[in-house]
C-alpha cells in the first residue's frame, strides 16, 4: 500500500512539474496577472523525500489556459501554472510609473503656484502705484474687498461658480477670523503707503516669529529646538533691513508688524473654526472677503470720509489721467485673485508646502519691487532681506 501511495504521489508531482514548461499557451483573462505578486507554493524537494526542513517556496509567474484538443478546451478548458524556486528568482521587468491622477495633481499645484505668485506680484505694483498717486489706504483696502465681493456674487448668480452653502453657525466661528484679516489687510496697505513696498514684504517675512510667540505665550504650545533656532535669523535679518532701510518710516515698519500679528491671529481663529466645514477653499476666501467688508466699511469712512477721498481722487486723476480709474481696478481685481488662487491652493497641499511657497513668494515680490520701482538698496539691507526670508525658509523646514 505504500509503494501504492508513493507511486500515486509520484504521479502526481511529475504532472505538476510537466506544466512548468507548458504547451503554447491562449491567451485568455489570466493573462493579465503576469508578473503580478501571486501567493507563493511550496514545493517538495527533488526525489521523494517530503521532510519539510528542506522545501523551497515557488513563486507565480504566469497563469494560462491550454487544451489538447479544440473539442477538449470547449468543453472543460485547463490551467496552468507556472512557477520558479525561490533561490532562482528573476528580476521583474516593471516600469514604475506615477498614476495619472498624481501626475494631474502635481501639475495642479504647480499652476495654483507659479498663478499664485504671479497675480500677488502684480497687485503689489499697481496697488502701489496707487498709493504713490492716492495716499488713503483705508479706501484703497475696502475697494479691493468689495471687488472681490462682488465679483464672487457675480459668478455665484451666474452658477460660474456653486455657491456655498452655509448657515449660522459658519458666520459665527467666520467673524474673529473676519476680524484678523481685516486688521492685517488694512494695516499692510498703511504700510506699503508709506514705505518701499520690498521693505514691507521683508519685515513680513518675519510673520513665523510671531507665529511662534503667539501660539507659546497665548495657547501653551511647545516646539522642538530647531524651530526656536529659525528664529534667530528671520528676527535678525528683520532687524537689520530695518536699520539699514534708506527710507524707514515709524508707520509704514509698525504697519508691517501688526500685520504679522493679525495674521497669526487670522490663521489661529481659521484651523479652530473651520474644523469639520465643508466649504471650498475658493468660497470660503468668498465669504471671507464679504464679512471683512462690512467690517472695515464703517473704520474707513470714519477715518478717512468721503470729503477726502473726493479731493484726493481729482488730484489722482490730473496728475496720471485715466489710467489711474485702471490701476485701482486692476488692484482690487489681483488682490482679490491673488489671495482667492493662495486658498485654493492651500485646499490641495499641506500646510507646510503652503509655507515654503509663501516664502518664496516673498522672494518673488521683494525682487521684482526692487527691479521695477528702482528702490535704492545697501549691500547690508540686500543682506538683512537674504538672512530673514532664509530663516523663514529654514523655520518652515523645522516645524515638519
């Protein structure tokens, strides 16, 4: 009985072992698991010894169908399967390639970028040629957030874009963060009216300084040791632009300063109220924009009134000409786009990526300022502005 038992076993291994090396196969459905990771079969040893200390898995390579005869694969086709030792493996010949929905994405956010950094680019140059022509910054903030009030009101009526939808509770936890924005959006212009608009944007490199302080002093959070050593340069560089800035002016530097503060405050009051909402990042700047408006309203008309704004437009307009009523569009316009594109591109990369891209933005603003309204700059200020924005750079990296 055992010779029967070995005989039959030994049948059986050498009709397994035949179909390693099949007849011509069909291709059939089974062809498409070629070269996929199959589960692995453990074979015997040669001959008929069955200790199992000494078995070597085999791997699947191929699986096909194949018959003897025409009739035969009608009526009950057969499969093979194919295998090889693992101490005999062969490399795969795979060509790894990203899906194209990763490809897709990646070429995404490379275009809310390079869009990004362009539109704020522009708006930092016409928004400054209009404060050189018509110095009344309040005015100038509350146009770019009514244009691009009603440029989203448009496209919502128009359905060119799905409105939102919102209730109570969303305008309520919207408010503080409605509240920050427009301090740091007022207090920004004041502070491009007054100084070279390259110099703004270095002491607002320094925004991660204050970020820092806030969230330790305020909210108790702690931070690992590289990230307070970031600070150094950020806050030194800062200081030595500062300095060295040929045409420093108390309210333009402070401008820029509460501007860091209220920034930090705006993106604070944004990750606690903004948990578990579900509005784009396109609408949620939408209604931002809308509630900053009808809180800065009322500030600017008591600040700076209608009487003012009349004198100081007639002069704007006899000294450009028409293309002055263009620069105050073309400013609310990009300051609207600029920021609408930054939200958006925070919905699709993580808050570190969105970092590092503010600062290179910086680089961007700083650089073209400097080329386009030929602001004088010292060696040590060109300095100061490189050791801040690198340290903006290197806080960005810390914090991941």
């Amino acid at each position: 009985m055992n010779n029967a038992m070995f005989s039959s076993l030994n049948q059986s291994k050498l009709s397994f072992t035949s179909f390693s090396n099949p007849l011509p196969r069909k291709h059939s459905s089974f062809n498409a698991l070629k070269f996929s990771p199959l589960p692995i079969i453990q074979n015997s040893q040669k001959g008929l010894n069955f200790d199992t200390t000494s078995q070597k898995p085999l791997h699947i390579s191929s699986i096909g169908s194949f018959s003897f005869s025409r009739k035969t694969q009608q009526e009950k086709p057969v499969t093979v399967c194919n295998a090889y030792e693992a101490d005999r493996s062969r490399p795969l010949d795979i060509n790894v390639e990203l899906p194209d929905e990763q490809a897709a994405q990646k070429i995404k956010i490379g275009m809310y970028f390079a869009t990004w950094w362009a539109l704020n680019v522009v708006f930092n140059i016409y928004n400054k040629k209009v404060l050189n022509a018509f110095p009344y910054p309040w005015l100038t903030s509350t146009l770019s957030l009514a244009c691009g009030s009603l440029m989203m009101l448009i496209s919502w009526a128009t359905r060119i874009a799905d409105a939102p939808k919102t209730d109570f509770e969303f305008w309520k936890t919207l408010f503080p963060v409605a509240v920050a924005h427009t301090i740091g959006h007022v207090a920004a212009t004041v502070s491009m009216s007054k100084v070279a608009v390259s110099f703004t944007h270095i002491i607002k490199s320094g925004e991660p300084a204050f970020s820092v302080l806030v969230s330790k002093f305020l909210l108790g959070d702690t931070f690992p040791l590289p990230v307070y050593l970031s600070l150094l340069p950020i806050i030194g560089g800062c200081a030595l632009s500062a300095v060295t800035e040929l045409n420093f002016n108390m309210t333009g530097f402070m401008g820029a300063m509460i501007s860091n503060l209220a920034f930090v405050f705006r993106n604070i009051f944004s990750k606690k109220g903004m948990s578990g909402k579900s509005v784009s990042g396109m609408n949620y700047y939408a209604c931002l924009s809308m509630l900053s408006l009808l809180i800065l309203t009322p500030f600017a008309i008591a600040v700076e009134g209608p009487q003012m704004w009349a004198a100081g437009w007639q002069n704007a307009l006899a000294q450009i000409g028409p293309n002055f009523v263009w620069w105050v569009a073309a400013q609310s316009i990009f300051y609207h786009l600029y920021n609408q594109v930054s939200y958006m591109s925070l919905d699709q990369i993580s808050p570190l990526t969105f970092s590092i891209g503010n600062t290179m933005k910086r680089i961007s603003v700083i650089v073209s300022s400097i080329i386009i309204f030929h602001t004088p700059v010292q060696p040590v200020n060109a300095l100061g502005a490189a050791v801040a924005i690198l340290g903006t750079f290197l806080y960005s990296q810390a914090k991941q």
